[in-house]
C-alpha cells in the first residue's frame, strides 16, 4: 500500500503498474476460457458428426430390415406355390 505522504508520480506509477498487471491477469484467464471454449466447440463437432453417422446407419439398418422383410415374404410365398 502507497503511503499518503508519497509522490504523486509515484502513486500514479503505482497505480499504472497495478492496472497492467491486473490486465495482463485478465488476458491470461480470457485465453483459459477461449482454449476451453475451443475444446468445447471441437467435442460439440465430433459428437454432431458421430451423430450423423449414427442416424444414417439407422436409416442403412432400417432399409435392410425391411429389405428382409420383403425377402421372407417372398420366400414364403414361393414356398406355398
């Protein structure tokens, strides 16, 4: 703590040096977050694009039941005639 009797220039040193470091502080907890953030946004992407691929082979699984489906039918049908 500055004391009352110091020179003004001093105290305005003071508090000039006290403002860089708290901004310098403040950049470096910004990068924390915006590394955080990246990785956040890069795992939202992988799980969207795993996503993706999920629905379309549900949609891949979907067609080949019904596919089988059809086969079975067939067979049947060709057995009973």
């Amino acid at each position: 703590m500055q004391s009352q009797n110091s020179d003004p220039l001093d105290q305005l040193r003071y508090a000039i040096n006290d403002l860089i470091d708290r901004i310098k502080a403040q950049q470096q907890h910004n990068l924390i977050q915006d590394n955080r953030l990246s990785d956040h946004d890069r795992q939202i992407e992988e799980i969207e694009e795993s996503m993706e691929l999920f629905f379309r082979k549900i949609g891949q699984f979907e067609y080949l039941i019904g596919r089988n489906q059809e086969l079975e039918e067939k067979k049947d049908s060709y057995w009973r005639d």
